[in-house]
C-alpha cells in the first residue's frame, strides 16, 4: 500500500483538495448551525408560557355583504365544527351559547352615575374561565347574576371615555360595589335579577355569564329563532404549530392575530431553517464535486501509471485503495472541523441566550451528530463509488 501511495500521489497538486476541504466545512457548519438554532428556538417557544398566548383561541367567521343581506350565515354548523375538533391541533373545542331573549340593564347607585343599556350575554364551560372565584355558579336560589367583563372593557373606561366625560375613574377592587339589575324580557314575561360583577378576564372577550344560568334563562325566557354559534374557542395541543393559523386562513376564519404569534414565529423560523439548507445544501453540493472533479483530475493524470500497475497484477480495487484511504482522512477531518466550529457557535449562542434570558442549550443534540454522520456516509459512498468506476475503466 505504501509503495501504491508513493506512486500514485507523486507530483500531485492538492490544493484543489483543501478548497474542497474548506467548501464542505462551511457546508457543514451552516446546516449543523441552522439545525441547532432550529431546535433551540422552538423550544424556548415551547417552555417559556411569557412568550406565548395561553393555549385558548378564539375563532369567529369573517363578516362580509353577503351576510349583512342575509345571503350568508356567520354561524358555525355542526360540521364545521367536528372538522375544526378533528384537526390534529385541535384538543378541546366549544362553541359560545349567547342569549335568544332581549336583555338590559341600569344601574340604580349614589356612588356611580346612573346608566341604562340594551346588552347581551355570552358562556362557555366554565374549564374556559380564566377568573376563579367562588361565586361564579348559579341556581334559581341564587341572589345575583355573577357577570365577568372583559379587562379591555375596564381599560376602555378608565383611560378613554371617563376622561372624555368628565367621570371617575374606577379601580377594580369598586366595580364589586357596584349596584346594578339585569332585566331578562321573555315573549311572555319579563323578570329583573340583580347583577354583579365578580371579575376580569384576559382571555375572552366578551360578557360572561355562567354557563348554567345562560342555558336556563334561554330555557325560560328564550323565543328568537336560535341561529348557529358565531364563536367557538379552541384549546389546541401546540399553539406553535403553523398549521392552525394555515387553517384558519384557508377556512376564511378570523381570529386574534396576536393569540397566534407563536405560530407565526414557527413558521418564520421554518422558513429561516429551509433557506439555511438550501444554501448548505448548495455549498456542500459544489464541495462535493470539487471533491469528485479533483479525485478525477489525480486519477486522470495518473492513466498510466494506473495502466501500468494493472498489468503489473494490481486489482483496479487495489489501485482505488489510496484515493479511498485519502477521501476518507479529508471527511473525517470536514466532520470533526465542522462539528468543532458549530459547538463553538452553540456556546456563543448560549452566551447570548443567557443575557436575553433564552434557555439556549450549550450542548449539541444527537440530531445534529446523526446529520453529520448520515452526510459523511453518503458523501463517501458517492465519491468511493465514482473512483473505483474511474479506476475499473482505466484497468479495463
């Protein structure tokens, strides 16, 4: 072997081989890199709830003049909403149930301005709450109708129309003293409740009543034709998952587009990884055929020595040994290179995600070893396959 190396690597250039060496490396590390800010940044999307929306989405049909002339309807159908339920996203879905009865309310108080207004009411099982107190329940004993605004609602309040109005500011813990009396109007009958208000939510966006009490009064006091539901909420398995904003838009639902950002970042992020792959894959695709045209070029130069060996009595696979041994050094030498630079990337990364408070890990995962090998592997096999095709005609 040793004599067979002497022979065939004399008065070689190898310079074309280190810029193939260089090629492949940078390859290499962009992809491993990619892969392993890939990883990172989808689980800090994962773990870290500050940078998510809770897992509760609302979704709602967009509002167009079909449905205004009554050509279309706003609703959801039950067989929309088994196909929402089966949508792999999908853990949980409820519509929300609103009243079918006209219903107001005043207030009758010294320690806030007297008002009046038509309004409406809406529920949803109570597991959907986001505010937890004791007397969110109801019977026909009960006292009180318990009612939950939506923060928004507050804050409008309190920082636009108070101000504009001349009235007094109202913090939370007042809104419980305010006196207030629901007036349920059925066809038939028409009873006043009291009313209360018993906290804030940040997740729904609506009036709240319990669930219980709506389904009882539409019971008692309903009478208008009950049309389909024009809100469900979906609890979904993986609010990260870019296929739930990909399904709404298709369905031409609408949503809040900010309870799907993670989404959207999820799929910024995929797109940031397929671009790094495309140009990886582009590089390490020229690295390999420098590394095919240079092998070439040394075996072409070498015919006749090749020729000469051969009649000799070497096997055209003997012959094909040295370019063999040779590639196998120069990607052993790409691999250990590569993954040397990227682990150095990953504990800069590191560096930076602790300043930012991003639990990006130092370590590189097994993935990223698995690639790396699996490239080697097809990068050999195809390289060792084209020499001994090269050889083998030169011996033939």
């Amino acid at each position: 072997m040793k004599y067979l190396f002497k022979i065939l690597w004399q008065d070689q250039s190898r310079s074309h081989l280190l810029w193939a060496v260089l090629g492949t490396i940078a390859g290499f590390v962009l992809l491993l890199s990619g892969i392993h800010f890939y990883e990172n940044m989808k689980n800090v999307l994962s773990t870290n709830k500050d940078l998510l929306d809770p897992e509760y989405i609302i979704i709602n049909k967009r509002v167009n003049i079909s449905q205004t002339l009554g050509l279309g309807s706003a609703g959801f159908s039950e067989k929309e909403i088994r196909e929402i339920e089966e949508q792999p996203f999908s853990n949980k879905v409820d519509p929300f149930i609103s009243n079918e009865f006209p219903i107001s309310a005043f207030t009758q108080s010294k320690q806030f301005p007297n008002f009046y207004t038509e309004l409406f009411f809406e529920a949803v099982p109570d597991e959907y709450i986001d505010v937890k107190s004791d007397q969110w329940n109801w019977s026909e004993k009960k006292e009180f109708i318990p009612v939950i605004l939506p923060q928004d609602y507050l804050n409008l309040y309190n920082f636009g129309f108070s101000q504009s109005q001349g009235l007094p500011q109202i913090p939370k813990e007042m809104i419980g003293l305010l006196q207030f009396q629901v007036i349920l109007k059925g066809k038939d009958e028409k009873r006043t409740y009291p009313g209360k208000i018993i906290g804030f939510s940040n997740r729904i966006n609506s009036i709240l009543v319990p669930y219980d009490f709506l389904t009882w009064a539409n019971d008692k006091f309903g009478y208008m034709e009950q049309e389909d539901p024009s809100r469900i909420i979906l609890v979904s398995n993986d609010p990260t998952d870019p296929a739930i904003i990909k399904f709404i838009e298709d369905k031409g639902y609408d949503t809040i587009r900010e309870k799907l950002k993670s989404s959207r970042l999820n799929i910024i992020l995929k797109f940031v990884l397929s671009f790094l792959v495309a140009v990886a894959a582009i590089i390490i695709g020229l690295a390999f055929l420098i590394f095919l045209l240079s092998l070439q070029l040394m075996i072409s130069r070498s015919a006749e020595k090749i020729r000469r060996l051969n009649k000799l009595g070497y096997h055209h696979r003997e012959i094909s040994h040295p370019y063999i041994i040779v590639l196998f050094g120069l990607l052993m030498i790409v691999t250990l290179f590569s993954i040397g630079i990227t682990s150095l990337i990953a504990t800069k990364l590191s560096g930076a995600g602790m300043e930012w408070s991003l639990p990006i890990e130092e370590h590189l995962s097994a993935n990223i070893y698995l690639v790396s090998t699996g490239l080697v592997m097809i990068l050999f096999a195809l390289n060792t396959f084209a020499i001994s095709l090269s050889t083998r005609k030169l011996c033939s």
